[in-house]
C-alpha cells in the first residue's frame, strides 16, 4: 500500500513537500521544474506541477492563479 503526504505551507506562493509513503518507508518525490499550464477564456489559469518519486510513481499537484 503506497499514499502521498502533501505537506503545505501557510503561504499559497510556496510548493508544497511531497513525500510517498511505501510499506517499507518514506521518499521524498522531486518536482519537475516545468509545469503544464492550461488557460482558457474567461477562466482562472491552472499549473500542473508534477512531483516524481524514485519509484517511478507520479504525483500531480494544480495551482490557480487568482
């Protein structure tokens, strides 16, 4: 059984730490430094921002901008 721990931060201008938990421990995921932004018309901007972990696993964390 594996999960994601999202630690966030009182600031929303931060990234959140990621971790994966496994059976046998805990990894920290690494953040891609590019992330997927999609904009439409009369709606909010959205980033995705991808999260890896060493297993191969992904983790994917969305930021709107105001």
């Amino acid at each position: 059984m594996t999960s994601w721990l999202v630690d966030m931060t009182s600031d929303p201008r931060r990234f959140p730490v990621v971790q994966h938990r496994h059976a046998n421990g805990t990894l920290r995921a690494e953040r891609d430094r590019t992330p997927e932004v999609v904009a439409h018309l009369g709606e909010p901007r959205v980033e995705r921002w991808a999260y890896q972990c060493a297993c191969g696993d992904v983790f994917v964390w969305e930021r709107r901008a105001a």
